[in-house]
C-alpha cells in the first residue's frame, strides 16, 4: 500500500512538473518561478506601482537579479510529455520537434491531417500586393515607445504614451491603456491592452489612414495583424480606443512587465 500511495504522489508530481513551462529563474535566494509566473509577478508590480518581490521570501526580484537555473530546466525537459495530436509520449524537449516534423496528425506538421496555410492580412480594400504597390509612397512603419505615466487621480491608473512623432508630415502621439482604464487590473487575471492614435498636427483638408501596431523587432511578443481606419480632421483628430490584438494575457504581461513597451506603427495614406 504505501508503494502504491509513493507511486500514485510520483505521477501526481510528475504530471505537475509537466505543467510548467522550460524557462526556470530562481531568486537571490534560490526559490524557484518558472517564466510565466516572473513575468506575472513583475507586471502585477508595474500596475501596483510596487517592487516585484519573490512570493516566498519577499526578497527584491528583476530581469537583472534573477538567473535561469539550468539543473532545473534540464530535469523538466526530459519529463514524458504527451502530443496533443497523436498522443504519443516523447521528452518535453523533442515534443515540439515532433510536432512540427514528424506527427502526421498535427497541424503544424506541413503534411498533417489539420494542417491549413495561414491566411495572409489583407489591406482594408483587399487589393493585396498591386494596392500595396500603389500605397507605396504613402506608408510609414516607425518604431513607437509607450512610457508609463499615470493620471492624477485619488486611486493613480497606469497608462503609456507615447512622444510625439513624425510621420506623413504630420505629427502624432499614440496612447495606450490597460484593461480599458479598469480600476483595479492587478485582481484580474485577464490582461488586454488598447491604445489611441491621435493627430496633433493641423491639417487642410481630411486626411484618411488605415494603420495598424506589431511587435517591435528585438521582441518575442505575439500580436495578431489587425488593420484599423479613420478619416483624421481637425474637428476630429482622436481614434477611439481599440484592442491591441495580442494573443493571450500572458503576452500582455510581458508588455507590462517590461520598462517601456516598444511597438512598430504602419500607415497607409489613403489617396483618392
């Protein structure tokens, strides 16, 4: 009986240490966080506007106090993982490999039974790569930094602005919020960001855009092509505030949990 109760704890365990993700870091004082947890502790500190600290012993916690530990990372990658598709068991390290060259039933697998090519984003009138051409003179990507601030009020809100910038001959400022300006986002687990495009310069006539944000070029972060429009004026020089399309809350959090976020801005000038 008590081998098979150390039996049943062991493939409890193991089944536990499977759940958590190949990046390990570990506190100055040796505690352990995988990835996912030190990106939350570190953005639930930016929204707090409080220093992240180890939820074990309270000791201070960064990107540069904290170091992977390589024994731990080791040991996780050789546990049994099961392939979603197959269901198959291989070590969490080939798993991927598996996946993408190997399983006949995945659809990463080029050749897979649910495989599907991904569509590419198409421009706001679909006129694909001619439109594009025609666009050509007319479209700007710089890279954008949102820097946090946060408002005067009794309870302060984090919020990112950006400065100000050129482009089209034209300048502007993008903002950004989270959770749509809600008053505690720290007790949610669920993290979005949206984010504005407002025209400071002054215009003669009208002035139509389509624009769109997507990860800055030194980033891991996973943001969904979405393409919006608006007619700028005068009289009507501010966007309404539209969702960043990021994947998940997890990839929110590391846009949060960084210093500043670092995004790049497409726009197309419509002409007529």
């Amino acid at each position: 009986v008590f081998q098979e109760e150390r039996g049943q704890q062991s493939v409890f365990l193991q089944h536990r240490w499977v759940q958590i993700c190949f990046t390990c870091l570990r506190c100055t004082n040796g505690h352990l966080m995988c990835a996912g947890c030190f990106i939350h502790l570190l953005a639930d500190a930016r929204l707090k506007e409080e220093q992240a600290t180890c939820p074990n012993c309270r000791c201070e916690i960064s990107k540069s106090l904290c170091c992977r530990n390589l024994a731990v990372e080791k040991a996780v990658s050789e546990l049994p993982s099961e392939c979603g598709f197959c269901m198959q068991q291989f070590p969490r390290s080939l798993l991927e490999r598996h996946q993408k060259e190997e399983c006949q039933d995945s659809c990463r697998h080029p050749g897979g039974t649910h495989h599907a090519p991904a569509a590419a984003p198409a421009l706001p009138d679909g006129g694909g790569r001619s439109r594009l051409t025609r666009l050509s003179p007319f479209l700007c990507f710089p890279e954008v930094q949102f820097r946090p601030y946060r408002t005067d009020d009794f309870i302060t809100r984090l919020y990112y602005e950006t400065p100000r910038l050129t482009v089209l001959n034209q300048t502007w400022v993008l903002k950004a919020r989270v959770n749509d300006s809600e008053r505690n986002p720290n007790l949610s687990c669920k993290r979005t960001l949206s984010f504005q495009l407002i025209l400071k310069s002054k215009i003669n006539s009208p002035m139509e855009c389509s624009f769109l944000l997507l990860e800055g070029p030194y980033d891991d972060v996973k943001i969904h092509p979405v393409i919006y429009h608006f007619v700028f004026s005068n009289e009507n020089n501010e966007t309404d505030y539209m969702a960043l399309p990021i994947v998940d809350s997890v990839e929110c959090n590391k846009l949060l949990a960084a210093k500043n976020i670092n995004l790049r801005l497409f726009i197309f000038q419509i002409q007529k």
